[in-house]
C-alpha cells in the first residue's frame, strides 16, 4: 500500500488516497475531484477539468500517466500503524 496525496496528482489539496496500484490513487483521485466539485468546492474545478480532460484525450494524456505510475512506484511502501 502506497499513498499519494490529492496535489501530487495535480489537485490543490492535501487529502491522501492509498492504493495498491497507481491506478488505484488515481482512480480515488477521479472520485475525490468529482465530490469536491458537486460539493461546490471551486477549488478542485481545475483539477477536476484536468482529469475530465485527460480521459477524453488519453493518448496526449499519456506523459501525466507515465508521470504518476513512475511517482508511485518510487514512493516507499506505507507502515502499518503500529496502534493496530
């Protein structure tokens, strides 16, 4: 289990999404803009536009997606929590 945060995957806050995969965040990242936005949070409109963006266009899309699989993989596994 990895963890990356909702402004490491291109959205203006801090809000962390934990995933198995890259595909997991980002895919936790897709629902988190998509809330934030029907919440009337304008804040995530960019970001939330952004993504809107890169699924209709996947191929220009591609380089963000090589970007964060890369991220990802780069990141150190998530410790366990040692009050559990």
């Amino acid at each position: 289990m990895k963890t990356m945060t909702c402004r490491q995957l291109g959205g203006p806050c801090e809000l962390e999404h934990r995933g198995e995969t890259a595909d997991d965040v980002i895919k936790a990242q897709d629902r988190h803009l998509k809330d934030a936005e029907k919440a009337g949070d304008g804040t995530h409109r960019e970001a939330r536009e952004a993504m809107k963006g890169r699924w209709r266009h996947p191929k220009k899309s591609m380089d963000w997606y090589r970007d964060v699989k890369q991220a990802f993989a780069d990141l150190p596994q998530d410790q366990p929590d040692p009050r559990h």
